[in-house]
C-alpha cells in the first residue's frame, strides 16, 4: 500500500466514502434496477440481466405500494422515472424518513408509522396498502418498492398481491404476519 500525502488521502477516502454511499441508496437502486426505453419498463437482475419487461401502456392504472425506511426516496425516484404514468401509491416510511418538503412525490401518498414497534398509524397505512394491493387487479400494476436490511428492491407485482404479498407489507410496516 502506497503512503499518500494527507490532502490526496482525505480526498481518496471521500471519493470511496461516497461511492459506497452511492451504492447502497434506495433511490440509486431503482435507477439501476429498473430501466425506461419509450414505454417499455425492464426490471434489471443483481446479475444485471432483464428480470421482467413490460410495455407501460398495457396497463390501465400503475400504483406503487411499499414500506420501508428507504421506500420514500424509492418512491421519488421511481415517479421521476415514470412520471404521470404512475396512478397513484402509497409508502409506509418509519417516523422522521418522509421526504423533504421540496422533494415530495405528487401521485404516491407517504404515510409515517411506528417502527420497529408497529403503532396505530402503521396499521392503519398497512391495511390501505393491502386495499390498494386487492383493488389493483386486471388492468393495474402495481409496483413494490421496499426495503430489506442495505438491500432495496423495486418490483412489478405478478399474481395476486393481496394474497400473496399482503404479509410483506405488513410485516415491512412492523406487523408480524404471525400476530394479527
């Protein structure tokens, strides 16, 4: 390992710090996960190969639905990427991760609750979701936004989601799946 002079190495750790910053933003794995080209929308793998492709304007409505302490900034980016092609959504953030004013999202709705120990208003913003996950059926698709651990996931939902992913979201809102 080479010595470097105090200034080039202070310079050196910034760069590496925000490269590690930058890998690990939600808002930067929505960008590099989900890929726009006209009105297809690709879901790009960990290994970086197409997951999922679809033509947007199939789809009568597109909601986002998640939860997570990374959700909000998710959430934004995806509405920067698809704009007013979003319907509507909703994202249940812990307390104190909303978005700030001048960064807030216009079609997907931020909701706050309590976490790790779930409370009233988590509840209350999971059981929409779960609404929202029965109600986007047919022509609808909805996209999950979530985190799990340093991992953000931006997905477009097959099936039914309210059967089948309706305890992840009340789970990622601080509900256990196992204690209704």
């Amino acid at each position: 390992m080479t010595d470097l002079p105090p200034c080039q190495a202070a310079s050196e750790l910034r760069r590496l710090t925000d490269a590690a910053l930058s890998a690990v933003a939600p808002d930067g794995a929505v960008l590099r996960h989900l890929h726009l080209d006209g009105g297809k929308l690709t879901l790009i793998d960990e290994s970086g190969a197409p997951a999922w492709s679809g033509r947007l304007d199939a789809y009568r409505r597109i909601r986002v639905l998640g939860a997570g302490k990374g959700a909000a900034p998710m959430a934004a980016a995806l509405e920067n990427l698809l704009g007013d092609r979003i319907s509507d959504g909703l994202v249940i953030v812990k307390y104190g991760h909303d978005l700030p004013e001048g960064q807030r999202t216009r079609h997907i709705r931020i909701k706050e609750g309590g976490h790790p120990v779930p409370d009233e208003a988590g509840a209350a913003a999971a059981g929409e979701i779960v609404d929202m996950a029965r109600d986007s059926r047919g022509r609808s698709r909805p996209v999950h936004v979530y985190r799990r651990g340093q991992r953000a996931y931006p997905r477009p939902a097959s099936g039914n989601p309210a059967g089948r992913h309706a305890a992840a979201y009340l789970y990622a809102a601080g509900m256990r799946s196992d204690n209704p």
